[in-house]
C-alpha cells in the first residue's frame, strides 16, 4: 500500500508541467528601476566607466562600463529620471558562455528569428512589466541581453524584427 501510494505521488509530480519561469530584472548586477547612484556604487566595484559620447536630443543619459571579470564584457545603461529603465549587457568573448535558457525558461519566450529569444514579463504586484530580449550568434549561447521597462524609450536596435 505505502508504495502504491509513493508511485501515484511520483507519477503525479511528472505530469504536472513546469512553472515557465521569467527572466529576473537585473543583468550584470544592473537592476531595472535602481537609482543611478546605485548601479553607479555596484559598477565602480566591477569595471570602468567608457567616455561617453554626448548626443544632440538624446532624452535619456546612458553610460557605457568595461566590466573586469565574469560572463558580461560590457553593459551599457540608460536613465530616465533618476532611475535605470534599460540595460544592455554583451558576453564577454573569452568569458563563459551564456546559454538562452541561462537568461529565462525557454517555455515562456518568443522566438523571432534564428538567433533573436524575446521575454514579455508581466507586472506583478509592485514590479513593472519588461521585456528581455536576448540575441546570438548559434542557437545556444547569447551574445548580447537587454532588458528594458515597457514604458521605457530603448535604444534603437537594428536587428528588432517587429
């Protein structure tokens, strides 16, 4: 009896799918919504700020960091009145190696194009929907992120397919 109980438990946890789970809102120790001065004190630690190059009525400030050691190379950040509403990370060359699935479960994730895995993560609670959007050179390994509030102006991006 007791096995038969533990067989039907077991057999019950494999048929109940997996929760998708969504992209988390901070890449490369940015986190969307955190103050300047704070993503400012965390990448102080980790790398250097690049000159930047000031653009005629660009509306948002964005900053440009060589970071020192891990998985990300560089990131680059925009700010909107005070607070981080974008953030864009590209993989280090000689780093590690950062699968697609390694950013968000695959199950909840739109592909759109070969190499072009797009997130839409709703609001919850407190927390603002965003959207994650990670782009390659193979099918496995990501080349670049950037996660951004919905509401937020991004950066261009040439390869967007919508």
């Amino acid at each position: 009896m007791r096995s038969w109980s533990f067989t039907c438990s077991a057999i019950l946890l494999l048929a109940i799918p997996a929760v998708a789970k969504p992209p988390r809102a901070e890449l490369a120790g940015i986190k969307l919504g955190m103050s300047e001065e704070t993503a400012h004190e965390s990448l102080e630690k980790r790398g250097t700020k690049q000159s930047e190059k000031e653009k005629e009525g660009e509306r948002d400030e964005q900053e440009s960091w060589q970071l020192k050691r891990g998985p990300w190379g560089y990131v680059a950040f925009g700010v909107a009145s005070g607070r981080v509403s974008w953030v864009t990370a590209f993989a280090r060359e000689d780093g590690p190696r950062i699968r697609y699935a390694d950013i968000g479960s695959l199950a909840g994730s739109h592909r759109s194009g070969t190499y072009y895995v797009k997130w839409k993560v709703p609001a919850t609670g407190r927390a603002r929907a965003y959207t994650v959007i990670a782009r390659g050179r193979d099918s496995i390994y990501v080349a670049s992120v950037s996660m951004l509030n919905v509401d937020a102006r991004r950066p261009a991006d040439p390869d967007d397919p919508r």
